[in-house]
C-alpha cells in the first residue's frame, strides 16, 4: 500500500509541475489566450483627415472660430497641401483634395463635405452659437436632447457638419 501511496503522489507531482509549466508558457511566454494572432488592439487615439477645397482657409476659419492652433502644414509657407490643427488635445487633419485623391485614388469621386457630424462638447453654448450663427448656416437649432444636453449643428465652410453640445445640469 506504502508503495502505491508514493506512485500516485510521484505522479501528482509530475502532473502538477506538468501543468505549471504549461500555464508558465501559456501565460508568460506564449501570451495565451492571445498567442494565435488574437492580441486586443488598444486604440490610443482618433483623428479625422477630412478632404477640403481650400486648406489655407479651413485654417483660418478653425483657428479664428474655434481657437484651434496649426501643429504643421505641408508645405511650410505658402498655399497648403496638409495642415494638422489642434486644441485641447483635439486633433484635426485638413488636406486638400488634389493631394487626397493622389493619395487614395480611390477618394476621386467623393463630395466634399460630410455624411457625419463632428460631436463637439463646449462649456458655454450660447456664445459658441454666436459666433457660429454669425458665420456658418445652421442646420439645426439650438435645442435640449433627452440625454441632457443643450445642442445645435451648423456647417463648416467646406460643408461638414459641426454639432456642438453642453451638458445641462
């Protein structure tokens, strides 16, 4: 009985470390359960590139009416291709259509303008809808949601939606 007593303890020992190893592999060394190609991809950031006519006065509008600030343009000086503009940890690339299509040939037929709305939070509304009902149209007028925002949306010069909104307390 001594001697069945340590077989089976022999092999439980063997198991065990058996096991141990696997799950030291699995977890350390093979990433498991994403070791077949399946790792979660983290997604650290989002920026729409949005095809305009005219770069230099996107800027303008952006940087005038909403405060943005250019980041870089391509090129430097002069009339731009690519501008990145940026505020508040907000990032927007403009780029002009010529070069778009030029590079995603694919884009040539598209119509400027877009088939969605940028969802923009601000703190004071009413004098963003100011400043915007002065410049842009206004698609939809100011109005409160059933999820506790006070909105309206306009377009842009190039025809993109814009729909800014402040949380109602």
């Amino acid at each position: 009985m001594k001697n069945n007593y340590k077989s089976i303890m022999f092999l439980l020992i063997i198991f065990m470390l058996v096991g141990l190893t696997w799950v030291i592999i699995g977890v350390y060394v093979l990433d498991y359960p994403n070791f077949k190609g399946n790792k979660k991809m983290q997604i650290s950031k989002l920026t729409p590139n949005l095809m305009v006519k005219d770069v230099n006065k996107t800027v303008e509008f952006y940087e005038s009416m909403l405060n943005f600030k250019m980041v870089i343009s391509m090129p430097d000086t002069g009339s731009y291709d690519f501008a990145i503009l940026s505020r508040d940890g907000i990032e927007l690339m403009f780029q002009k259509r010529e070069s778009f299509v030029s590079e995603l040939p694919q884009l040539c037929e598209t119509v400027i303008g877009g088939s969605f709305a940028l969802y923009i939070d601000v703190d004071d509304i009413d004098e963003v809808y100011k400043k915007m009902k002065a410049h842009c149209e206004i698609l939809k007028e100011m109005h409160d949601t059933f999820y506790g925002t006070k909105e309206f949306s306009c377009k842009d010069l190039n025809g993109y939606i814009l729909t800014f909104a402040e949380t109602v307390e």
